[in-house]
C-alpha cells in the first residue's frame, strides 16, 4: 500500500482499497538514520479535514510527524488509583476492581517506550495526529493496530500533550479512531490502561468503554493493565 498525496498534507485521507508499497528514509534525532518500509494506503482527500476548532484538525501521521509525537508531555497526575482484587478457586474465579484515594499526588510517566510508536508505524498501523495551525503543530496522537481476523482494534496509545488537556482534542482522537475502526470493519476496539492512570480510566468510562478484563505484570514496569472495551456495531 502507498501514501498518494493529492493535496496538503494537514487534510484528512479516506482510505481506498489500492495497495502497493513504498520505502521511506527519514532522519530522526533518536536514531542515526532508520529506512522505513511504510505500508500505507492510496488516499482520496475530502475537500476539508476534520476540524475540531479553526485552528485545529485531525488527520493521518506523515513520518514527520512522529518523531514530534515522542517529544510531547504525556505525563500526568492522579489522586486515584484502580485496585483489583483477584480470587481464584477450584470452580471460579472473581475479579473486584475499586477506585481508591491516594494520601498524596501521583506522577505518572508514559508507560510506552519511545520506540513502539516507531515500530506500529513500520508495520502500518493507524496513526492520527491533532494538529493546531496556530503554531503548536502535533498536540496529540492516537494509535490503532487492527486484528482483522478478530474484528478487532486496539487502541494502544492516546495521547496528549499535557499544556494543552481539557480541550476536547482526546475526544475528537478518540471520534476519529471509532470512525477508522467502523469503516475497515472492526466490530470492537480495545484499549489497555495502567491501574495508576484514572484519569484515562475515566475518559475511556465517559466514551462508552467498559472494563472487561486484565493482565497482570502487562507493562515493562511490571503494572497492571486494565482492558476497556467498545462495540460498535
């Protein structure tokens, strides 16, 4: 498959289904020099993209566009935290998740090491980025990697930078990936959280995910994860 640009890059692309593929070298500050074998797709660009304000639009990540990716604040703090209770017998097995107070604030740092975003791109996976024209450029980005074969995606990062939360650009994201998800025939999305993140708890919660199970040790740091889950069909 192959990025065919017909416009600016900021539009937005609707996926056809032409594919071919294309080699692309880039320079990062985070790698001497990395040749990417992109699989990506023949676009038809809409005559506008998706905006969530005058500023600001949705649209496909380009390779320039995730070396900025890594740079924003994905860091965060909470109060709350996630506490799963497990027990396990011979007949059957019951899982207690709770919200709990913390005596004092949390920081939480990204959990993703820099190079999985690098490595879903390499194998195709969808990539959007929010981007403000007003000077900021990339604020955010979602990630999604498809299993076809399931009928499901998962959502394996959201994220946005911290100065600029609060603003509904995470929703929109989010919107853009359910969209993405709907049209290549994905029947559920999926999205692992750490049990320290309640803030992300709560924002998959207010957009229709449900809790849905778990992995314990899941992350590099040895947390728990949290599944959350969405049909939409």
């Amino acid at each position: 498959m192959k990025f065919s640009f017909f416009g600016k890059a900021e539009l937005l692309l609707r996926l056809n289904p032409a594919r071919t593929q294309t080699r692309v070298s880039k320079k990062f500050d985070f790698f001497r020099k990395v040749e990417l074998l992109r699989p990506v797709a023949n676009c038809q660009f809409m005559s506008a993209g998706v905006k969530i304000h005058s500023t600001m639009q949705i649209r496909f990540a380009t390779p320039n566009d995730i070396e900025h990716c890594l740079q924003l604040d994905a860091s965060s703090e909470t109060r709350r935290v996630w506490q799963l209770d497990l027990r396990e017998s011979r007949d059957q097995v019951a899982a207690h998740l709770r919200s709990a107070t913390l005596p004092r604030e949390l920081r939480l740092d990204y959990p993703s090491p820099d190079d999985a975003l690098l490595l879903h791109w390499q194998r195709g996976y969808c990539i959007m980025v929010a981007e403000d024209w007003a000077g900021d450029g990339v604020v955010g980005y979602v990630d999604i990697g498809p299993e076809p074969d399931m009928q499901t995606g998962w959502i394996w990062h959201l994220v946005i930078d911290r100065r600029r939360r609060r603003q509904g650009i995470g929703s929109a994201l989010l919107r853009a990936a359910i969209q993405w998800s709907s049209d290549h025939q994905l029947h559920r999305l999926m999205a692992p959280v750490p049990t320290q993140n309640d803030p992300s708890v709560r924002f998959f919660q207010r957009h229709g995910f449900a809790f849905c199970g778990f992995h314990d040790r899941y992350y590099r740091t040895g947390s728990v994860a949290l599944f959350f889950g969405r049909e939409l069909r």
